[in-house]
C-alpha cells in the first residue's frame, strides 16, 4: 500500500521551558541538516513546557526552510476560529512553511483545569469536524463573510482572513474508528504516534477506515497523507524495532513506506547525535530506495495508458493511481501529448477542482491557443461518455468547470491582455485572463471594465454569461461592451463573431456562449475611470424588512454612478442579523459621493462605516490562490422588477430559514435597463433588484423549502449565479423568445449537443446522470 507521495522526514521536539536557548538552537540546527519538518506537542496545561504558538512563531524568525507544525494542536483549548487566524498570520510571516498537525483532545482533566470543556469521545469527534469547516471557512478570502452555528462552535459572523500561502494541510492525530472515519471525510493526513498503536499493524488497519470513508465521501484516498511520530535509537546491534544500525533503520522506514503507505516519519528526538544520523544517514537513503522501487513497480506502458513516465524529467505520480475509464488515453492528439494533465501528474491536485466543486476530471488539457482548444474538442468529440467541460477561471457557482472522469479544457494560458486602439479604447483580452489581471492592466490608462466581483473571476466565464458587477448601473453589464469575440466551434472551427460577421453567434455569446463554443478571446470597448469612491457600511439589520425597503427606495432615487451590494447575513444565539452595504460611486467626485452615501448611514444603526478614493483596480485585485472546492454554499437567484414592503418582508422570513446563510441583494436598473432584451442572450434587463439566497450544502429539497419563501415573488434566473442547473429552470434563465432563438442558434453552431452541461437548450436530449453532476 503506497499512496504515492514524497517522503519527509522531521523532528518532534520536546518544548521545554527549562532550557528555551537550547530548544531553539535545535531547531536551527534542524534546519541546517535539511530537514523537512519540526515539530511540538502542544499541552497549555503543561508549566514545563513553552507554548506552542508563541514557540512556533519564535523558531520561525530564526529558520529559513523547514516546515513547521504542532504535533498536535490541542483543539479543546484552542478556539478554530482564532486558531485559523494563528495558524494563517505564521504561514504569511514564513512564505508558507506552516502546516496543522490536530487533536480532538485526550487528557481531559488537565483540559478541564485550563477552562476547557471536557468531551466524551463522541463529542470529540464531532467538536473537530466542526473545527475542520471554520478552519477552511477562514482560510478562504474569496468570501466577504464566514458563519458557523454548530453544537460545539459558532462563529456568528466575521470576514475570512488572512490567507494562508499556501494550502494549509491539515494531519489528524487520531487512533479509533470514528476519528479515522472523520480523517477519511475532512482530513489532509493521518498522524498516529508509534507509541500509542496497538502494533504497527494498526496501521493497515487505520489505512483501511480512512481509504473507506474517503471513498465513500467522494474522495480519492491517495489525497491523504499518512505520516508517523517515531522514536528509536542507534545502537550496533538490532534491538527491535528502530532500535540498530541505521542500515536496520532504512530497512524498516523503508517497508513502512512501500506496505504501510507512510509518506512522513518524524523523528520524537532531543539528541543531536540522534537527529544528525537520521537526517544524514537513514532520510537519504530511504528515499533513494522507495523512489527504485516505486519505479520499478510501476506497470509497463498499454495501448491505453500511453503517456509518459516522466514529465519535465520528473517522475509523474505514483502508477496506482487509477486513470478514467471514460477516456481513451490512447486517443490524445500528439500535438496536445506536452499540454495534458492526468491523475497521475503532479500538477494534478492543483489543477482539479474549481472554487465551488472538488472534480476528478480524467484529463485536463492545458490549452495554450486557439488550435490547442480545437485539438482538444477534435478529441473530446470522440470520447461520447465523458463529461465536457470548459475553465477560464473556475469561479463558477454550479462547479461546471470541472467534472468527474471527464475532460476539463483549461484556457488559463490565454491570458494575454493588449491595447488595440488607445483612442477607441478598444482591447483584445483572453478568455484565460482574470478580472483582476485586467483591471491591473488598464488601471495606468486610467481604464475601467464592468466585471466580476473578484480578481479571480475569469474573463470567460463572465463575458459569455451577463456580469453584474459593482459598475452595472453606470456602465451596464459586461456583455454590453464586447465588440468581438473569438469562439472555436464544436467541429473545431475557429471564428470572428460580431455585429457583421455570425450575427446569431454573436448574439448568443452574449449570455449563454457556455453552449455555444469555446470562447477564446474578446474585443471590449472599455471606459474611462481612473478612480471610484468604495464605502463599507455594516447595520444593524434586526428590523430586516425594514432595511430592505428603505436600501431598495433609496436606490430607486438614486443616480447610476451609484451601485450597492447588500448582504444580509442571519443573527445566531441572540446575535442581532448584519448589514454589510458595498457601495462604488463610479466617479472620484468625493463631495458628490458623500452625499449619495449620507442617506444610507441612516436606514438602521452603523456598527462600521468606512469609505474611499480609490482606483477601480484595487477592488478586484488579481490573486493566484488555489482553487480546491472550498466554497461549499448553494446559491439560488431571482430578479425583483421593484421591491414592494411584501418582497422585503418575504427577504426578511427568507434571512430567517435554517440553511440561509447569507441574502445578497444587488441594484440593477441604470444602464443595463437601457438595453432592449432581446439584444443579448442576457434578457434580464426590466429588474431593479437581483436577489440571492446563500444556503449551507444541503439537498436540493431544503433548498426548494427555504427558497420557497421568496420564489412565488421573483421572476427569471442568471444563469451564472446558480447551482441549480435542472432543466426545468431553462425558461426562467432565457425566458420566451430568448429561448426560442436560442435553440436555433443551437441547432445552428453545436447540433451535436457537445457543449450540454449545466442550463443549455438542447432540443430532444435527454442529459445524462454524468453531464448533470
């Protein structure tokens, strides 16, 4: 059993406060030997020893590239909320060096002692996978807001943050059954200690309920690091286990690692001697045999499993790991061999999964032009049973842009950004690029675009499907400034749609090229907005019905260079419901400004004002953060033509269902009401509000229930803001003569029905279970 992933090797160091000098002195050391991990155990209640955190930020000042961890956190004493903030700020001061070793708990009078709250083991269990959600919850930025009411932990509601450098990985120390289950569910590694096991057999064991549950949670098991604290020492003859020769030593990591499936062996230790023969002699050597044998048990080359050992002069990942079948390996055109990711690559975990979805696609293609995207549907038209899907920026709510044991064609290397005329403000950008990227570049010219609400929204995605961002009532949406568009057809030609050239296409690209081709690059025609003024209002919104309706009147008087966000967030445990009003001013008129704002300060009682001058780029400032699934919310969506006292009341009893966490309310109106509907696939132009309702994972019949409160009272659905994608929902995403065009222009450019995921006309198709995962 060999789960594939590099080996490390580490230290779990005794934090003694008797001698700190000598502790941190150690840990440098450390890491000047190249170790890969230092560690401590973590015991608040424990006067002998340093705290933890305070230890670990200490030794961080003073090392350069080992990985720090505790080993294990003592969750019972350690709120996850604010864990998630020290854990977070350490891997920023580090560059990303730190990683979360963590425990439900185990000597609970010492814990009781401190004014932690003693757990019988069930409890235990249960307390840690909350702690496991508002960990994640806190690590993801892209979320304005994060709340959590569990049995154990509620965090009300606070904004996210900071970000972690990298993705935090999470090891569970754990040894019984329900943990380990919990470990196969939420968890990043295993991480036993030698000392507490039964037997090494225990580790088969172990294996086996987390590879169980894992499956059973539609994970892959592999994703799980298995890691263990061992103890040992040299001596010249064999003793028992690790106690020997080092050769004795290599012998035995070298067979946990093959059988036992353990990637990381970290070293309880306070000699030095010790420590220095195991990062010289025994670390180098067990890698150099498991990686021999890895090789050589690594099956020859089939007809159908005909990519490459070695990518880049790197081995790919470990053979075992089981490739679609779904897709005919064999099959990839030679010119797209180079640019094809499978679950075997390295780069694949990074690679899989969108901001809403965690995917196993059976191969992603890492298109770099417009030929790469015609290869690749050259290929996808052959493999009739795999799902299809497209990725600019995998920002999508319905997680469309991955799949399971399909094919992802990835745009992000079309992400050229270029200035065609200064004096028409004309601009070609890549279907690839993220907003982010593309404020950034206009920003010097004193430029501006409607798009997404955040920097890692891609072009894309937004641009075929609407885009109401924070400029849509001053400057309508994003659809409304492409002049062009480059699309490669489902038979893999590759066109210029617009006014003149494939009208029809043009049109339909406009709002629901997501079943029309794959958009490769746009021609916009940006605007002219060096700066905007942003305000942040949080209210008191007890008396929510009362809220909305002064927020929607006050918008309905209001002038278009004003667009206002409000997210309505639910009161737990006798916590008032929040307020939070994102307001842009599409102007650097600060005394104007000021007075369109002033209003607003006065519809309930402010906890938090603020507001500023500044450019339009730095509200969406492009981020390169993983995309792991870490969104888990389920979105439904509707447009108001005005908001009436009974609308806001309904809003109200909607902010008040179990699975609501979070109303977002946007103003409309403005410029996106200037266009005729039926100019753009997008005919959602006669509304003033759009309304969202933000619901925790649950099945899609609670969401109907919780939903209901509001859906007999809103008409139409955008399409790119939902995870509904049932097809009885197509007429409200492209309502009456929309539809009807629609499905000529269907018929026209993809009568194969090639491009079938998600809300897509397709005429006498029935969607199979695969296409609508």
């Amino acid at each position: 059993m060999d789960y594939g992933h590099p080996l490390l090797f580490g230290v779990f160091l005794t934090p003694s406060a008797a001698e700190p000098g000598r502790i941190v002195e150690l840990v440098a050391w450390c890491d000047t030997l190249g170790l890969d991990l230092v560690t401590f155990q973590d015991h608040p209640y424990q006067p002998g020893f340093l705290e933890t955190w305070t230890l670990l930020a200490y030794v961080a000042a003073r090392t350069q590239h080992v990985r720090l961890a505790p080993n294990v956190a003592n969750l019972p004493l350690r709120h996850p909320a604010v864990l998630a903030r020290s854990v977070a700020s350490l891997d920023r001061l580090t560059g990303g060096r730190v990683e979360l070793g963590i425990g439900a708990g185990y000597f609970w009078d010492a814990v009781e002692g401190m004014g932690g709250r003693r757990l019988h083991p069930r409890q235990a269990v249960e307390a840690l996978s909350e702690a496991l959600d508002i960990l994640r919850g806190l690590w993801d930025t892209r979320s304005a807001f994060f709340s959590h009411e569990g049995r154990f932990y509620s965090v009300p509601g606070t904004q996210p943050g900071p970000a972690p450098v990298h993705p935090i990985s999470v090891w569970i120390g754990a040894y019984r059954p329900r943990m380990l289950r919990l470990i196969g569910q939420k968890g990043d590694g295993w991480l036993p200690s030698v000392g507490y096991l039964d037997s090494l057999a225990d580790l088969t064991t172990g294996n086996q309920l987390i590879d169980e549950a894992a499956r059973e949670a539609g994970r892959d098991p592999a994703e799980i690091r298995r890691l263990l604290n061992i103890g040992g020492r040299f001596t010249s003859r064999s003793g028992g286990f690790l106690v020997g020769p080092p050769g004795q030593w290599i012998e035995q990591l070298t067979a946990l690692a093959l059988d036992a499936g353990i990637s990381a062996f970290v070293l309880a230790s306070d000699d030095r001697a010790t420590i220095e023969r195991f990062a010289r002699d025994v670390a180098p050597a067990v890698r150099e045999r498991v990686e021999a044998e890895r090789a050589r048990r690594r099956p020859s080359q089939t007809a159908h499993d005909p990519l490459p050992l070695l990518a880049a002069g790197r081995w790919l990942r470990y053979r075992s790991v089981p490739l679609s079948p779904l897709i005919d390996y064999a099959a990839i055109p030679p010119e797209l061999a180079s640019k094809v990711v499978t679950p075997r690559d390295e780069r694949y975990d990074a690679l899989r999964s969108v901001y809403m979805a965690r995917g196993r696609p059976g191969v992603i293609i890492l298109c770099a032009s417009s030929d790469d995207v015609a290869a690749a549907l050259a290929f996808a038209r052959t493999q009739t049973d795999a799902p299809l899907s497209i990725r600019s920026g995998g920002h999508g709510i319905a997680g469309l842009a991955t799949n399971d044991g399909g094919i992802v064609i990835d745009l992000r290397k079309l992400n050229a950004i270029e200035v065609l005329d200064s004096a028409q403000r004309l601009v070609r950008i890549g279907a690839g690029a993220t907003w982010g990227e593309v404020a950034r570049a206009l920003a010097p010219y004193g430029w501006a675009m409607t798009s997404g609400n955040y920097g890692d929204v891609g072009v894309g995605g937004l641009a075929t499907a609407g885009g109401l961002g924070w400029l849509v009532r001053k400057h309508g949406l994003t659809i409304d400034h492409v002049v062009a568009v480059e699309v490669v057809l489902a038979d893999g030609q590759i066109v210029r749609a617009d006014s003149l050239a494939h009208p029809d296409l043009f049109w339909g690209m406009r709002g629901a090229g997501f079943m029309l081709g794959v958009a490769t690059q746009f021609e916009f025609r940006v605007f002219e907005l060096p700066r905007v003024v942003f305000a942040q209002i949080v209210l008191d919104a007890s008396e929510t019905a009362a809220v909305v309706q002064a927020w929607a009147e006050l918008m309905a008087a209001a002038p278009r260079e004003l667009t206002t966000f409000l997210w309505l967030i639910p009161g737990r445990r006798g916590q008032p419901a929040i307020g939070q009003l994102y307001a842009v001013v599409a102007s650097d008129n600060v005394d104007q400004a000021a007075d369109v704002l002033a209003p607003f300060l006065r519809i309930a009682p402010v906890l938090e004002q603020r507001a500023v001058l500044v450019r339009y780029a730095s509200l969406v400032p492009p981020t390169h953060d993983l995309q792991i699934g870490q969104q888990t919310v389920k979105i439904r969506n509707g447009f108001l033509e005005r908001l009436s006292a009974d609308d806001a009341r309904a809003i109200a009893a909607l902010l008040a269902e179990e699975p609501t966490v979070l109303v977002e309310l946007r103003s409309l109106g403005g410029a996106n009401a200037d266009v005729d509907p039926l100019a753009t696939a997008f005919a959602h132009r006669a509304y003033d509000v759009f309304v969202a309702a933000w619901f925790r994972p649950v099945s899609l019949d609670e969401q109907d229930r919780a939903w209901a409160v509001v859906a007999p009272r809103v008409r139409g659905l955008y399409a790119a803001y939902t995870s509904d994608v049932r097809p009885e929902r197509l007429p409200d995403a492209f309502p009456g003569e929309t539809l009807e065009h629609l499905r000529d222009v269907k018929q026209r450019y993809d009568p194969a029905n090639l491009f079938r995921r998600g809300l897509v006309v397709a005429p006498g198709h029935v969607l199979s279970a695969a296409d609508q995962r």
